[in-house]
C-alpha cells in the first residue's frame, strides 16, 4: 500500500452511520489523531458523508454552519469532522463471473490493484469477489500486496450473484472503524442471487457504507437505486481497461466529501429515518437518503 | 453403451439389421424401404441403449416416420406405437447429447434450434433434434388410441392413455432437468390432459424458470429472443402464469406437495409472504424429498424475514444450512436475519464462518440456483418407468 499523503486534502467525506457509544473509543484507539476527538460521550450519532458540487465540481472551504440537516423533516444542529480522524475503509467487490473473458479479468484485477496502490495511510480495504458464489477473500487490512496478491488470484466463474455481493460488501463494510465505502464493478445485472431487490435494499438502510458502483454495458439491474440510497454514484463504462480510472476518481472524489455528523434530536423512533441535506448557497448534493435506528441487539 | 456415450456414427445399421429379437412386426411391415428399415428398428431398440436401432433410425429422413405413423395398420398396433415412442425419445435424448458436445460457437447464433444462454447472455443456438416432435406425434395417437375392434364411441384405451401421459410428464420433466424452457410439450400435452396436475405443474415449473433473473436477462438484453413467438414475457407475467398453473395444479390435486413449495415461492417473490409462509408450512408438514426439503426451506426462510418472524426465519435457514453444508443461501439468509435483528457481527460471522464443503460440480450446484431443474419424481425415474413400459 503506498505510504503516501496527499498535502491539502484534508476535506472530510464520509457515509453515514450510526454510531453506537461503544464505537468511538475503539475508532479513535485505532485510527483517530488525538487532536481530534471524533464523539463525545453521546448516546447516538449520526454521521453523513457529502459531496457538494457546484457546476459540477467539488466545492471546498464549508463550514458546519453551512449545511442544514433535516432528520425526518427535523432540522439538526450540526458539526463538521475532519476526515483525517477516520480514515477511508473500503471494500472492493470484484464480478468474476463468466461473462468475463481472461482479457477482461485481467484488466479487472489490475483495477483492483491500482485501487488498493491508491489507498494512503491508515487507510485500509477488504476484497470480495463474486460469480454465483461469493468469497470474502479478505476483511479489512491494509497489507497491500497481500490485498494485491488476492486481486490477482484467479476465481471460480459462474452466474452472477450481484445482489448477494452487494449484501455481502455492505455487511463487511459494518467492521469498518473508518469511513466504509463499497466500491464495486459488475458486467451485468443479477442473474443468481438468492436476494431479491428489496432484500439488498433494505441492507444498505441498515447498514453504513456508501455504494459506488461501475458497471460494463446496458445492465444494471439495483445498481442506481443502491447508489443514490447509500449517497454513491453509480457509473456505466464501456470498456474494461478504463475501469481502474474510474475506481481512483471514485476513491479520490470520496476523500474530498464532507463529514457531517448530528446527535438526532427531536425524533424519536426505530425505524427508516429519512435525511434531507442541503448548502447554503445552493448546489449539487449527494449524501446518503436516511438512516436505519435500532432495533437493539438482540442475544441470540 | 449407455446413451450418455452414444456419439452419432458409433454405431451402424448393420448391427440393426441382424438383430430382430424383440417381436415379429412381419405382418405391418410397409414395402417402402426406408419405412421397413424403420419398422424394424422400432421392433429392434433395447430402451435406454444406444444401440443399431436408434443409428438406423437416425439415418432416415424423420418425416418418413412421421409419414408412417399416417398408415392404418402402423397406428392400430399399440405395442408398436409404445416401442416407437421409446425410440424416438431415446434417439432424440442422443441427439441432444450429441450436440450439447458438438458446443456452439458465436457463429451459430442466427441458426435455429434452442439459445444456449449463460450468466444471462446467449452465447450461441443448439440445434434441436427433430424425433421430439415425432414422439409427440406418436404421444397424440396414444392419447386418442382405441382397439380396432372398439365401438366408435368407446373412450380410449386407458392403457394407451396412461403411456401417453407419461410421456408427457417425462419430457417436461427432462426439459426442466436440462433447463430447456419449453411450453411447445406442456401445452400439447393439456390439450389431450386438461385436468392433469402433473402437467400444470410442469407449466407451472416452466413459466416460474421464465421468470427466473437468468431468463429475464437474457431476454433484456436480446432482441432476436424477444422476437420470439414464444419468447418468455416479463418477470411478473411469468410469475401469474406460473401462480395460475401452480394453483390450478393444487385444485386438481391437493397432495402434490412440490407444487405447493412452488406456488410458495412464486407467491412470495409476488409480494404475498404471509400466503408463502403458509403454503411451504403444510408443504413441509406433509414430508418432502431432500432436495424439496432444502429449497422449501429456504423458501420459507426467505418469506418469513419478509414478514419480520425473523427468529423462525433463522431457524429455517439453520435447518437448510443442516441438509446443504455447501450451500450460500442458508449463509446468506443467517445474515440477512441477523442485519434485520441488529447484530452486525453476528451478520458478518454467517458470512464468514467456516463452510461446509465444496460444491462437487455442477450436478450438486446451489441449491437455489436449480430449482426449477428438480423434480419429484425426477427426470430419470419417470424416463425410467416410461422405458419399463416395453415388455
């Protein structure tokens, strides 16, 4: 993994989660600078990562006083986070189903493997691949040439379980103690998912990765859907060997979002908290749809 | 030699010629050669073998057996139409064979015959043998077949009728062994059976494979396949058409427990869980085979986090896990289940956790993946009974 930092590019971005009060001592133990406590000792919050574009490119310099956050239509009081704090964990989810020929895998693993290059300190990333089965071939680390090594391992082929995939990254995304974002390319829709639709989409309202999809050709299948629920982007290329661009314009678009984060304040209830995230000043906003509260775990 | 090796040419028509030991067909034997050559294979095939008969057979242009099932004293001769039929089956069970190891190439997809589609993409056509519409001409005179001495208005020979029907059954129950999605042998079939259960099962089975996501990829992507007079039509069309077939099946006969498993499935992914959960309860209560066990398991299971019972949902995808170490779905479904209850590492464990063992190959796949393929009884024991009906 290089060992790099990219000066200036401090600007936050992040999904949103909730965050439980266990988690933020364990993040700041592992990843946050001790300059910047992520959380105080709060029962919940919630944090947002946000791309704000005007004509179409990235506007820098926001404050928090900036942003207005609407928790089921309730306006919330508002902080900013730097993203250094938390580094960027990302899950790599890879089709290797057999609508791949050797050629376009091969271009697929060098994109996985100019993705996990791209990756700077502190920042970490998780590999599944997929044909009909799905293989988590490594949870989060940030040994970058076994990451690469892995990439780089032939798969079985087969149909294409995109759906369970998708589950599978998202639920990965949950041992993130940095920002988790599933960045992920398939060549086509689902055709063996045990999952239907609704099921992948009910698991990224429960869970807190932001989805950022490539896909090759017409077929998307949830893709879209999935990527503006979760506050991704979903992108359809025409070859292969442009993939690996999009995966670093992905990765490096994420870095510059803001981190927006809230303790919900007048609402109250389990359940689908829908989000609404606007700039002062106008623009174009991307952030994830809502939030998933509760219920409580329970022992099984 | 079993038919699973019979390649084309392996076999000669000499070998049919010196063998005649089944039955003495010298009465009906019509004059024209290629016909006699016919006959006497018919009378010659040993069920299930690739043997000189089904060569000789292959060798003849297929209408002049079609032309010969028009003569009287051909079609008055049940025992013969019976063997006919075996043979014919068998041949074009062989000839399918030999094909699917003939492969396709990019080269063949504007020819006629079946598209070979994988993942969702069609990747060539497979030629179709032309003795599976032969058989079902012979399949149609058993259906209506009567004893020449019979009164005009006698029903038909029940025998006849019966062999015919599972005839019927057989081929359906092949095609969907083979994943060959056909309607042409199912509604053939209910045009002679109309209140047979088995067959609206198959119809059933078949409309449900038409609405599977490979199916439906395939077509979106395909312009040649939708031009199809009898291409499949949208998901949720297929899925009525399978509902309207699968139902009617359970009216005809309440006791045909894989109907029930698949109406359930049908129904769920319809947007009726609550029905689902019910359906594959009493299918399950009633005692299923293994593989129905393992998919109306996860049929269950899926249904009941649809409707939030999600702690019996967890004990069905466990129960699944249990009959099908190897199987992704009862992981996939722990997981779901946990996500759904709050337990975030518990859903990463299910993922994670050790497997079971490896898929042996393609015949011992997911679970999920074929369950349009499985039947009860399956392909081969009903092929078999059809075999045995030669005496």
């Amino acid at each position: 993994m290089r060992r790099s930092t990219r000066p200036g590019a401090a600007t936050p971005a992040w999904p949103l989660w909730l965050v439980p009060l266990a988690v933020p001592a364990a993040l700041a133990a592992s990843s946050a600078g001790p300059q910047q406590p992520l959380f105080s000792a709060r029962v919940d919050s919630v944090r947002v990562d946000v791309d704000v574009r005007r004509h179409d490119r990235p506007v820098p310099g926001l404050t928090a006083s900036d942003f207005e956050v609407l928790d089921n239509g309730v306006p919330q009081k508002v902080e900013l986070m730097a993203s250094s704090a938390a580094p960027i964990d990302v899950v790599i989810v890879l089709d290797t189903s057999r609508s791949l020929d050797a050629r376009q895998r091969a271009h697929l693993s060098a994109a996985g493997a100019t993705l996990i290059d791209a990756l700077q300190v502190g920042e970490r990333a998780a590999l599944v691949t997929f044909s009909d089965r799905i293989d988590i071939r490594s949870l989060f680390s940030s040994d970058a040439p076994a990451l690469k090594a892995l990439v780089a391992t032939p798969t079985p082929t087969g149909d294409t379980a995109l759906n369970d995939a998708a589950h599978a990254a998202m639920v990965v995304g949950t041992a993130a103690t940095g920002r988790p974002i599933v960045i992920l390319f398939s060549d086509g829709a689902d055709t063996a998912s045990f999952l239907d639709d609704r099921a992948v989409l009910d698991t990224a309202r429960r869970t807190g990765s932001v989805v950022c999809a490539v896909t090759l050709g017409d077929k998307e299948g949830v893709l879209p859907e999935l990527a503006d629920l979760t506050g991704g982007v979903f992108m359809k290329e025409s070859s292969l060997a442009r993939v690996a661009r999009r995966f670093a314009e992905i990765l490096e678009s994420f870095r510059r979002r803001y981190l927006v984060s809230f303790t919900p304040t007048g609402v109250t209830g389990e359940g689908w908290h829908t989000l609404t995230v606007r700039v002062k000043g106008g623009g174009q906003v991307r952030a994830r749809s809502g939030y998933w509260a509760g219920p409580a775990a329970s022992p099984r | 030699m079993r038919l699973g090796r019979l390649v084309c040419g392996a076999v000669t028509v000499l070998s049919l010629t010196a063998a005649n030991s089944s039955g003495s067909p010298a009465a009906s034997v019509p004059d024209d050669p290629p016909t006699t050559a016919w006959t006497l294979a018919v009378w010659q095939h040993v069920p299930g073998k690739a043997d000189g008969a089904l060569a000789t057979v292959a060798a003849i242009p297929h209408w002049r057996a079609a032309n010969a099932l028009r003569r009287r004293e051909i079609v008055e001769d049940r025992q013969f139409l019976v063997r006919a039929l075996v043979l014919h089956t068998d041949l074009a069970i062989v000839q399918r064979q030999a094909a699917e190891q003939r492969g396709t190439s990019p080269g063949e997809r504007a020819g006629a015959g079946s598209f070979v589609v994988e993942d969702g993409t069609a990747t060539g056509r497979r030629e179709g043998s032309p003795h599976w519409a032969v058989a079902m001409q012979i399949a149609v005179i058993l259906a209506t077949w009567r004893h020449a001495d019979a009164h005009p208005d006698a029903p038909p020979d029940a025998d006849a009728r019966r062999i015919a029907l599972s005839w019927f059954h057989t081929v359906n129950a092949l095609f969907l062994h083979w994943a060959e999605g056909s309607l042409r042998y199912v509604d053939t079939g209910l045009r002679h059976y109309p209140d047979d259960a088995g067959l609206h099962l198959y119809r059933g089975a078949v409309h449900q494979m038409f609405a599977d996501g490979r199916v439906q990829q395939f077509l979106t992507g395909d312009a040649d396949a939708r031009g199809q007079s009898d291409a499949p039509q949208s998901a949720a069309v297929e899925r009525a058409r399978a509902e309207s077939d699968l139902r009617r099946a359970l009216e005809l006969d309440p006791t045909l427990t894989e109907a029930r498993i698949r109406l359930a499935h049908v129904v769920g992914d319809g947007g009726q869980p609550g029905e689902a959960v019910g359906l594959v309860q009493e299918a399950l209560r009633a005692g299923v085979p293994p593989f129905f066990e393992t998919y109306a398991t996860l049929v269950l299971g899926r249904n009941l986090v649809r409707i939030g019972r999600l702690d019996e949902a967890l004990a069905a995808f466990d129960r699944a896990a249990t009959l099908a170490p190897a199987a992704q779905a009862p992981r996939i479904g722990r997981s779901q289940v946990a996500l759904a209850a709050g337990r975030t590492a518990d859903a990463l464990r299910a993922l994670t956790d050790a497997r079971g063992p490896e898929r042996a190959g393609p015949a011992a796949a997911e679970e999920w993946a074929i369950y349009f393929r499985v039947h009860d009884p399956t392909a081969t024991v009903q092929l078999a009974a059809l075999r045995a009906e030669i005496k």
